[in-house]
C-alpha cells in the first residue's frame, strides 16, 4: 500500500488510493477474475481503498478497524497526529481533507458491496475517534443491512487479530459455530449485527 495514502497533502491521498484500487482492478480485470467472486479484506488503514475497490465491483469485504470517513481518522486518530501536525503547518485544515476526500471515504462506498459482507470493530478502540465508530455502524445499517457488524470488547490489534476468523467464516473456510456457543453463533451470523467478547 502506498505511504501516501496517509499524507499531509490531501489531494495526495486520495490519489495514492485510487491509483492502488485502479490497480488493482486492473489485475482482476486482467485474470478474468469477477468482482463477485473476489473477496477483499481491508486491515486497519488498509480498510479505505478496500471498500472503494468493494463497492466498485461488487465484491464480498470483510473490514476490520475502519472508520466511516478518511478525513476525521487522518485529522483525529493517534495514530496519525504527525500528519496533521505536518499538514498544519503547512496551512491545511480539516476542511482541506473533507474536500479532497469526499465521494471516497468508506462510508460513501457501501450500497454496492456484497451481502455476506462483515466489519469487525472493536469498541476500545484508540486509533478510531468514537465519532468515526459510530459513524461507520450507522453508515452499515443504511446502506448494507445485509452486512454482517461483529462488535469485539478489544483495542486496535485484537480486533485485527481476531478478524482473521471471520475473514475464514466470510470465505467458509471455517464454521460460524467453531469455537462458540450454538446460541452465540447462531444469534450472529443469523442477525445483521452481533457482540462478542475478546479479553
């Protein structure tokens, strides 16, 4: 993934995005490979350009520690203070971000994923602004209600640990019900929405 996905020249960013997504459409493009049949997995910041690419082709996401915009987690997140500090003194603000980036954020780019679809988050989350978290659960529940919302009581590494099971129940490598109880998988992958717990 490009460092420049995460710049301090906003128009930068979105550009390194759609440059990886164009790419990448092109390889599947290129194999003969269907956006249907292609599952995407988006970890972390990486959730971004992988439901852009989603959306764009219809194919099965499974999300794991997103935000619903690009603009808020680059100005609001820890984890990317030293962009903002750098765009500040550039003389960029938050509104520079919001225009640069509009049309492209997650929570714009939902409508055309596949319904098997799956968004782990974790509700301690350091690196997710709350607004960012609300904002993305809200986002699922209008435009893909048939997506599936795994909510973990984990920070930011557990739950993209902890995605990988349901990177293989989205892939049906692996049973919902591995591991659980009957009643906890069935409540989950039955509703649009579940919580479990992660110590």
């Amino acid at each position: 993934m490009p460092l420049a996905i995460v710049s301090s020249e906003p128009a930068l960013c979105a550009r390194a995005m759609r440059g990886m997504v164009d790419d990448a459409e092109r390889l599947l493009r290129d194999r003969g490979i269907a956006g249907k049949d292609t599952p995407i997995v988006g970890l972390s910041v990486g959730t971004y350009p992988a439901t852009y690419l989603a959306n764009r082709i219809g194919a099965r996401l499974c999300s794991a520690a997103s935000a619903d915009r690009a603009d808020l987690a680059v100005w609001h997140s820890p984890a990317t203070r030293i962009v903002k500090q750098r765009a500040l003194q550039k003389g960029l603000r938050l509104e520079h971000y919001a225009e640069a980036l509009d049309g492209t954020h997650p929570a714009q780019n939902l409508a055309g994923i596949a319904e098997n679809s799956v968004f782990v988050v974790g509700k301690r989350d350091p690196f997710i602004p709350p607004p960012c978290h609300s904002g993305l659960l809200a986002a699922v529940e209008s435009s893909a209600p048939r997506a599936r919302v795994v909510t973990l009581n984990a920070g930011h590494f557990r739950t993209l640990r902890a995605s990988a099971r349901y990177q293989r129940i989205m892939l049906g490598i692996e049973s919902a019900k591995t591991g659980w109880s009957s009643a906890v998988s069935a409540a989950l992958w039955r509703a649009p929405s579940g919580e479990l717990a992660a110590d």
